[in-house]
C-alpha cells in the first residue's frame, strides 16, 4: 500500500518497503521463469516484468515525491519499449527544470535508493527539456534512449515537451541519425568480426543480434516516423513476409537471452561455453545420434541471426533510398537495370523461373561496379526461393548454367552470394542442412556453411596471383591446375556431410559424386573430386602426426596420392581447409609441414613409386646441401667433414641442409662434450622459433627443457631428440608462443634455457597454471596407446596420447616419462581446439622399447596425471 509522500521519512519504513518489494519481485521472476520453462509466450513474458516493474516504481515515486511536485517520470530505452529481460537495466528519466529538481533533490534521491534496496538496478537521468536537448545532441546514444520514452508519471503536456526537445528539426535530422547508426553499427558489428558465426556469440550487440533489430526500429521512427508496421507496409518500405520474419526471429533472440539470463543469473549477453548446454537442456533441447541438444540451439541462433542480416540489408537501403530519393535507372539488358548501383529486375513480376535467378547471378558477377542488390529485387528473390529445384530435379539446362557460373568470373563470390541469399541451399539441400550447424569444440570456430566459404575464399586468393607470404607455395601451384572448377567443387563439398553420422568424407564423397554426375562432369573430372572430398584430411593428418623426414613415410603417402594432379588438388584443398578452420590455425610451421610434404611428395612421384628414395640417397643429398651452405660462409671441406663427425647420422637422414648447416654452425667454437642452446626465427610467423640443444646426455634432459619452454610461454609444436656421438644430445624445437602479446625473443630464449640446464635438473619443474575457462567445459576421455615401431637400426615404443588439452600438459607429461626414467627420441604434438593428440618415440634407459609391465606403468601414471587435473 503506497502512502502519501512527505518531508519527513522514516528509514526502517523504507528499509521494510524495499524488503518487502524485493520478494515480491523475486516471486514474480519465479512466476515468470516457470512460465518460460512452460514455453509461455516470449513478448507477454517481457511486458509481464515491464508491469510489474512499472508498479513498483510508481508506487516508490508517490511514496517519495510529493504530488505537487513539477516533475515528470519516464521509462527510456529498453524499458521504455515495454521491453524488460531478468537482469535488464531500469533506465529512468526525471524530467523537470532546475529550481524543480534542486527543491526535491533529497525526494528523488530516496526514491532512486528505494528501488535500489528493493533490487532493481536502476540508471537515471534527471534533466530539464533543455538538457535533454543538449545531451541528445552531444551524444546520439541520449537521443535513442530517449525515442522511446515511455510515460510512467506525466501529463500529456510533459510528454510533449520531451518529444520537442528531441525533434528532428531540433537535433539529429534524419539523414544524420541514419549515417551516425549505420556507422556505429559498422563499427558494432567489426568488434564480432563481421559475423554472427562466433563461437560464443553476443545476443545482443553482435552481428544479426537484438541490437540490430533495434537499430532498424529507430532509424524507422527517425526517418519515418513510425515502426507501425501497417504504416511501413503501406509505403512500400516493409513487406508483409519481411515483417513476419523479422517478428519471429526477434522472438526466437528474445527466447535465447530471456533463457540466458536465467541460466547466468546476472546479466549476461554473450552466449558463453559456460552457460550453452544450460540453456539448451532448459529450452528443451535433446541430444541425438547426429547432432547434441546444444548444437542444435546455436544452429537456431545463428539461422536467426542470417535471416536478420539478410533483411536487414534491405531495410538499411529502403531508409538509404528514402532520403535519397530515387534515381533515374539506367537499363542493362532486357530483364534488369542498376537504380543507384544496385542491381534489380526490371519486371515487377521478376523472377518466373530459376532460369532468371541464375541468370542475376551470371549478371551481378559479370558487373563488378554492382553496389549489391537492390533490395526490392532481394525481396523478390526470397519470395521466389520456393521456385528453385534441387538440382537432382532440375533440368539439364539449368544445371549447366549453375555450372557456368561455377566457370566463370567471380566463381567463389558468386557461391558466396548465393549461399548468404538462401539460393545455393535450395540448388544442394545437402548445403541447407549444414547451415548454421556448429561443432561444440574449440578448434571448428566457423558454422559449417561459413568455413565452407572461407575454404572457397582462400581458394579464390590462390587465384588472384597475388603472393601471399602466409602460403610458400599455394600460388605457384594454382597455375598448374587443369580444372580450377573442380577443386572448388571439392571444396564446396569436403564438408558437407557434417552431422549426419557415420564419416563426413566418405559421405560428402558419395554427394560429391552424384552432384558431378548430374551435371555432366567427366568421369575423371568426377572421380577427381570425389577422391578429394574422400581424402581432405590424408594430406594434414600425414604431415602434423607422421615424420615427414621419412622415406618411407613420404613414399606410403605418394602411393595413396598416385599421381600430380591430386597431388596438386589435394596440397591447395588442404592449405585453405587448414586456414578457413580458424584464424589461428594456420601458422609458419604447418605452411613449412605442407610446403616440404607436397615437394617431398612431388619428387617422389616423379621419380616414379616404383623408385623410392633410399636412405642413403637422402642423408647424402642432405649432407651436400648443408656442405654448400658451410663452404660458402668460408669453412674448409676438412672443417665441415669434423663437424659432421660430431653430428648424429640419424640427423642427415631426418634433417633439412639448412637445418644441418646451422647446427654444424653451432659446434665450431665448442670443445668435444661442451653444449649450446641455439634459436632462430622462423620466416614468415612472428614468434615462431626454431630451438637446437646441444647437451651432455642425462636423465630429465627432456622433461627439463620441455618445462623452461613452458615457463617461457611458448608451445612445442615438433620436437626431435637424437643421440649423437660423445654422449650429447642434439634435440631440437618447433616453438609457438602460446600468447601472441607475449613472445620471448630468440636471444632470451638461449639465455634462459641455458641458464636452466647449467643448474641440477631436479630443480625443474612444471609451471602450475589454472585451466582456461573456456577448456573447462570440454572434456575428451583419455586416450593412452603403445606400439612398437622402427626407430633407425633398433626398435621404439610408440606412444600415443589423445587427450584434453590444457597449459602445461606436454611439460607434465614429459615428467611422467622422466619419472619412469624413459628416454625421449621423437615428439609430434598436435592440437586442434581443445583436443591434444600427441606423439612420442621413446625407449628405456637402455634403449629397448617398453615392455607390458612398463606400458602398464607408464599409463596409470598418466591417466593419474590427467585425472588430476579434473579435480
């Protein structure tokens, strides 16, 4: 029961109010959380809060200002539209002129710490008309919030007085309000990447979020006057089934972050790995054999955010048309015409077939000074989707203009234009089911549809002729394709059997096959294809998990290739696949794996696979080359012959000659039995280093120096551990920083690994570090295997950990091995998002390979070791 308000208050009156009002908005929020659960409708649910909210504050406001008071109370922003989340803001405005508010500055100061003891998180502004009017035009943000004011305590006079102080022909006109959003949306919208395809997307401000859906409603009232949308329809800037879609969407966004707040419990607008599988099981959502019950709610938002962009680009250019005005338009052909550079169909009855789809596409990609596409005619293609076949239904025709297309300019933009138009779903409904679909882990950070594009984009770069240093070798070999079309072909198919179960690539290989088939591809052309789509990962499973320095590896893999042309095909496919996965996968390191597979594989296949290099071949191949290296910086032939003399023979076998030369380097000044610690830049990825320890053999070496890189910050990526004569070690180091921002030069690398190996090794340990939120919520059962394999002249145990990945887990796992007094002699370690499969070559002390007791051993310590960090 509100009372009048006086001068005088009583402070435990209040305090009993806001304690009583706080549970009763606790117990509203139940009420409406059990009816979210209960699939209650999202819009009645928001203007539910709003009420209650309203009650409340206007029963704080009586309670604390007196009636005669000259002063105005308003709800702005989101509030302000009736709209009200669980953990939203109550943004308030007081209005009043100044003798007003200082003669209740105390009123309106219990009234804002009323509501906050009773728990609403209030923001308020108090402000004359005036004021109002010098804020909204300082700042447009004032302005927005401001649009939507909505009377909680005013007459009609003071609502007025609020809408003139922000007139448009006071401040902000309206071709200025619309060039200030749209460019704080650009720059809204670049924060995310440009994309709504995040892996932990925001609700709210990312791209094809409720920000959006809001920036169009105020833009509408600016420029137009209204978001009616009877209004908008009737003018021609709004169409009955954009509206429809814009209305659902928002609602399935709405559900999304009313169901996010909730599972968060405090205001939250990113949809974090924390809260997804919440609140996907909380909106109902159950996992299947082909797809997890969060999969498939992020597969809804990012549907939802697409169509909103994809309308949304319409609206932006309607508002763009509206204060512009119409231009003259300037006739192309028969069926379209450019009206202020966009691209539209001249016939207001376009299209009446899927001929003339395809033939705008032919268009737009043969026009590259085309703005884009006018919005009406963007309307009229999404009206006419149903039109389209899928291709299996199609006519022979209409297939060989899809394939035109494919040949012709733009081929990749095209894709791309047609996949964000909901146009290539249609032709390949194969596409359609992989749109938006999302893996939940850390190395896939695109949809599936999106790393598709981003594949045929870097595809599109190897085409340009322009060098790009990231790829050593990608733009000499494009020129050397036959078909162009068909490795993209491969490409817009590699992936395109995700989530059905069963295996992606044999799968996406029967599509692939069938697709080429029906639009009268080769046999060859389709069994190239095919073979590519069918063996996608061969090429970078072979280089990051096998030695690639071995004869008998490169020869296994040029017998599965066979012949150039896939070899070609399959080295441009793997480089964008790799790329296109994520912006930080591709790295100097995996340029250099793939460059030296595919040239390793090229001389192979040249030599003919009945000829395989032999390993005396190769070591002396080696030992010229680093031999031409020293001889040209001024050593004697009788110099490098002592410095070879030192080297392990294993590591001209194994080695690249600048490799060799540069550790031969290293031994000059060094006496028979003294070590070094040596690192080098790799070219082309900053930070990237090369490490070589020559050492002393002694137990912990590995785990030792394995700890110090950890220390460091840098990431093992290869490592290689050879025995050379003399008892010393030559081990050598791929290196990464784990953190970009912090990168360790080559010479505080030398000087603190040395430093380190100089002392007692015992001293060295692993770097306790707490696991990364975002690797907290993917677990991956451990995986420990053993089996014996060739290691030069003697025999090794092969060991093979796939595991979750975390920091220092290779130091900790190097401790293990020491801890067994196991030697190290070969290390593979790759990752891929939170999945670490690692790889080592190890023996005894006395250099046998593990027998079953030892295996036993070693795995319990490591499964220990792993389960302890769950703990």
């Amino acid at each position: 029961m509100s009372t009048p308000a006086t001068d005088q208050h009583d402070p435990v009156a209040d305090a009993q109010w806001a304690a009583a009002t706080r549970s009763a908005i606790a117990e509203n929020d139940a009420a409406l959380a059990a009816r979210f659960d209960d699939n209650g409708d999202i819009d009645r649910l928001l203007a539910a809060r709003a009420q209650k909210v309203d009650a409340v504050v206007r029963e704080a406001w009586s309670h604390c200002l007196p009636q005669d008071a000259v002063l105005s109370l308003f709800a702005v922003g989101g509030y302000g539209r009736g709209e009200l989340f669980p953990q939203s803001d109550i943004d308030l405005l007081v209005l009043g002129e100044a003798d007003a508010q200082a003669g209740h500055a105390d009123a309106l100061a219990r009234f804002f710490t009323l509501l906050w003891d009773a728990g609403l998180p209030v923001g308020h502004a108090v402000r004359s008309a005036a004021e109002c009017t010098r804020a909204a035009h300082e700042d447009i943000t004032v302005l927005t919030a401001l649009l939507e004011a909505r009377v909680l305590a005013a007459d009609l006079d003071a609502a007025s007085q609020l809408a003139a102080a922000v007139s448009p022909q006071l401040i902000w006109p309206p071709r200025d309000y619309y060039a200030a959003k749209r460019e704080e949306q650009r720059a809204r919208h670049a924060r995310f990447g440009d994309t709504a395809d995040n892996l932990e997307p925001n609700l709210k401000e990312g791209p094809g979020g409720l920000r959006d859906v809001q920036t169009f409603r105020w833009m509408a009232l600016r420029i137009i006057g209204t978001w009616d949308p009877d209004s908008l329809m009737a003018i021609g800037q709004l169409g009955a089934d954009e509206f429809a879609t814009l209305e659902r969407e928002r609602r399935a966004l709405s559900r999304l972050r009313f169901g996010l707040h909730l599972v968060a419990g405090k205001r939250e607008e990113r949809l974090r790995f924390d809260y997804q599988k919440l609140l996907a099981a909380r909106l109902g959502h159950v996992d299947n054999a082909d797809n997890l019950a969060v999969e498939q709610m992020m597969q809804g938002f990012y549907r939802s955010a697409a169509l909103m962009l994809r309308i949304g680009d319409r609206l932006l250019q309607r508002f763009e048309e509206q204060l512009e005005g119409e231009a003259t338009p300037e006739a192309i052909d028969d069926l379209f015409e450019l009206r202020r550079g966009y691209l539209a169909a001249r016939d207001a009855a376009w299209p009446h077939d899927a001929g003339h789809v395809f033939a705008l596409f032919a268009l737009w990609a043969a026009r590259e000074d085309a703005r884009g596409l006018h919005s009406r005619t963007a309307r009229a293609l999404a009206e006419a989707l149903p039109l389209i076949p899928a291709y299996n239904e199609a006519s022979a025709s209409l297939r060989q203009r899809f394939m035109r297309l494919l040949r012709g300019p733009q081929a990749v933009e095209t894709l791309k234009r047609m996949a964000r138009l909901g146009v290539l779903g249609r032709w390949i409904p194969a596409f359609a089911s992989v749109s938006g679909r999302m893996q939940f882990d850390l190395f896939h950070v695109f949809t599936v549809d999106q790393h598709t594009l981003a594949v045929l984009k870097n595809l599109a770069a190897f085409a340009s002729g322009e060098p790009d240093e990231r790829f050593a070798l990608a733009h000499q070999v494009w020129p050397r394709l036959r078909k162009p079309e068909v490795l993209l072909l491969a490409g817009l198919f590699h992936d395109i059997a995700k989530g059905r179960g069963g295996d992606h690539s044999e799968l996406g290989a029967v599509d692939a096959r069938e697709f080429c088939e029906a639009h009268g591809l080769s046999e060859g052309d389709t069994a190239l294809v095919e073979w590519l789509v069918r063996q996608h990962l061969l090429m970078s499973m072979t280089a990051q998990k096998q030695d690639i320095a071995d004869p008998e590896v490169i020869h296994r893999f040029a017998t599965r290739v066979a012949d150039r042309e896939r070899l070609d095909n399959l080295y441009l496919l793997t480089c964008a696949d790799i790329a296109g996965t994520s912006p930080k996968l591709w790295n100097a390191w995996k340029d250099r794996l793939m460059a030296d597979l595919y040239t390793a594989t090229r001389l192979a296949l040249r030599r003919g696979l009945e000829n395989p290099v032999a390993v005396g071949e190769r070591s002396a191949e080696t030992r010229n080359g680093a031999r031409a290296t020293l001889t040209a910086f001024g050593s004697s032939d009788a110099e490098v012959d002592a410095l070879f003399a030192r080297m392990p023979q294993i590591g001209f076998e194994r080695g690249r000659p600048d490799q060799i030369a540069w550790q031969a380097a290293s031994l000059r000044e060094l006496a028979v039995g003294e070590g070094c610690v040596r690192a080098r830049p790799v070219s082309g990825s900053e930070g990237a280093l090369e490490v070589f320890v020559h050492s002393p053999d002694r137990d912990g070496l590995f785990a030792a120096i394995v700890a110090t890189l950890d220390r460091l910050g840098l990431a093992i990526q290869q490592a290689r551990v050879l025995d050379g004569p003399h008892g010393m070690v030559f081990d050598s180091f791929q290196v990464m920083p784990a953190d970009p921002r912090q990168t360790p030069s080559a010479e505080e690398v030398e000087r603190r690994l040395a430093h380190a190996l100089a002392g007692s090794l015992d001293d060295i340990r692993p770097t306790r570090r707490a696991q990364p939120r975002h690797l907290r919520h993917f677990r991956i059962a451990a995986h420990i295997g053993f089996d014996r394999v060739a290691g030069g002249s003697a025999e090794r145990t092969m060991l093979s950990l796939v595991c979750t990945d975390r920091p220092g887990l290779l130091a900790d796992v190097a401790q293990a091995l020491r801890q067994h007094r196991l030697r190290v002699h070969d290390a593979r370690i790759a990752t891929f998002g939170e999945r670490a499969e690692d790889v080592f070559q190890i023996t005894d002390r006395r250099d046998q390979p593990l027998d079953e007791t030892q295996q036993q051993a070693l795995r319990e310590t490591l499964l220990a070791c792993l389960d302890g960090e769950k703990q």
